[in-house]
C-alpha cells in the first residue's frame, strides 16, 4: 500500500478562493493510476480551505460566526474532493471521499471501513477539514490524516505532493538562491503563508520524520512533475526523502 498527500498548494492556487487546477490534478492522477499497489489518498485545502477557515477563526477561539464558517469551509472542502474524484473517475481510479468532521475522532480515520473500500478496488480520498468536537471547532489538517493513517496502515511508500522541488534550506519562494535538500539536515528555515491555518511546510517536516521512523521511506516532491515518482529511491530523483 501507499500512501499519497495532494498538497493544497499544487491541486490549487492558494491566493485565489476555490481555484481549482484541474489540468495539474489530472497530470498526477494519470501518474499514480499507473502505479500497481493499493493507494489511499489524502488532500489539503488549499483555497478551498486556508482562506475560509483563517477569515472564520476556526482554528483559533470559536466566533460567533462559527457554525456558518464551519457549514462553508466543509462545503468547499467537499467541493475540492468531489472535483478530484471527478478526475479520478475520468482517469480511470474509482475514489471515494471520506469526510473526517463525519468521524467519531476526526483524528482517526475509520481504518476498516477504509480497507473495505480497499479491497474493493476503490481508492479512498480524505482530506483536511472542518470539526467540532466537545464543543470546540477546530481544522484537521491533511497531514495530520497522513500520520494516522501511516501509522496504522505501514505503508510501503508516503509522497507529500507540493508545489516545491523539496524541502530547501530557506522558503525558495522568498529567497530565490535557496538550496534543495535531497536530505534534512535541521537547520531548514520555514515561512508561513499568511492564511496557512494548519503550520505549512515546518510543520509537514515534523509529520514527515515521525512517519520514517516506522521505517517507512517518506517522500517530498514537487506534483507539478508528477512524472518524478517513477525516479523516488534512484540517485535521479528529484526531491526530498527522510529515512
Ligand atoms: P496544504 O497545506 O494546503 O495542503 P501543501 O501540503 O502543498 O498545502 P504548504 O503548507 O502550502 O503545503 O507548504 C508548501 C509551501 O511551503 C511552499 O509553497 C513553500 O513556499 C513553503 N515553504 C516555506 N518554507 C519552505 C522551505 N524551507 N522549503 C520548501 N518550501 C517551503
Ligand atoms: O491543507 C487543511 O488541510 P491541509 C484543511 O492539509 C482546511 O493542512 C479546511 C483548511
């Protein structure tokens, strides 16, 4: 089985509300449909979520506006995951859409319900999203479902797909002469896009090493090449890994 994160920043433009890159989804897609293993997948919000879910505060203490922010960043995040499965089922890949603030613990998937779509030949997509839980409202990110689901299901491989070669030293979008890391060495330097309501890159850093540990191979690449997966473990590869 592996294990595979479409990054809001690569499946979305970030700045541009609900902005959907569907020609980019359909690349990757087309990629991973060719890979002969079982696949769950995992989605971020990108603009579908970060912009809503920052301007609501619904990671930070409730507003009284929150049951209509809660209503409307879940419904663009259901709206970003049905658009993917549209892709998928084009490309050939039946998903099927799993709603974490529809969980019993939006920090646990349900891993046997999962596995019986599995099984049946399908290929389940969750996604960062909204929840409520002992009256609190909060996001569940999608790297946090990557953790869970690693965790339980010891993936063979886990790709983080972004919209950055890799992890580099400094935020190559603000600093033009930063250095792609084929491996961390921690004294990476991380920015925060404005809206990010889940921590970014530095935080997917720390989900990605508690993942190595298991011993599972984790990959950081960019999705705008998604040709690239077919060079991961070669000294060719383009990208990132943590051992
Ligand atoms: P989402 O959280 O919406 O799913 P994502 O998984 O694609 O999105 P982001 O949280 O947007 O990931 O993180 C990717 C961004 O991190 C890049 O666009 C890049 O500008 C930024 N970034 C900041 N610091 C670094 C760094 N040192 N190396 C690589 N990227 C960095
Ligand atoms: O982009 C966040 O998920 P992430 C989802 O994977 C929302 O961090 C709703 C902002």
């Amino acid at each position: 089985m592996q294990l595979v994160k479409l990054g809001g920043s690569v499946i979305t433009v970030k700045s541009r509300y609900r902005y959907f890159l569907q020609q980019t989804t359909r690349r990757i897609v087309h990629e991973l449909k060719r890979i002969d293993d079982e696949i769950i997948l995992v989605h971020g919000g990108g603009s579908f979520g970060h912009i809503k879910a920052s301007e609501f505060s619904l990671n930070g203490s409730p507003a009284s506006s929150v049951p209509d922010g809660i209503s409307i960043v879940h419904r663009d995040m259901m709206e970003l995951n049905q658009r993917i499965i549209t892709v998928m089922l084009s490309e050939g890949m039946p998903g099927i859409g799993m709603p974490p603030s529809t969980f019993a613990d939006p920090f646990m998937p349900p891993f046997g319900l999962i596995e019986s779509y599995v099984e049946a030949g399908m290929f389940p997509v969750t996604f960062g999203d909204v929840y409520i839980r002992n009256g609190n409202s909060g996001i569940v990110s999608g790297d946090d479902l990557m953790l869970a689901l690693a965790l339980h299901f010891k993936p063979s491989r886990v790709m983080f797909l972004s919209d950055v070669d890799g992890i580099y030293d400094r935020n190559p979008k603000t600093h033009p002469d930063a250095e792609l890391r084929k491996e961390v060495r921690g004294n990476e330097a991380f920015e925060l896009n404005r809206d990010d309501v889940t921590g970014g890159m530095g935080k997917k850093l720390g989900i990605m090493k508690r993942i190595a540990e298991t011993g599972t191979d984790v990959y950081l690449l960019n999705g705008r090449h998604p040709d690239r997966i077919w060079n991961m473990g070669t000294k060719e590869f383009v990208g990132t890994v943590i051992h």
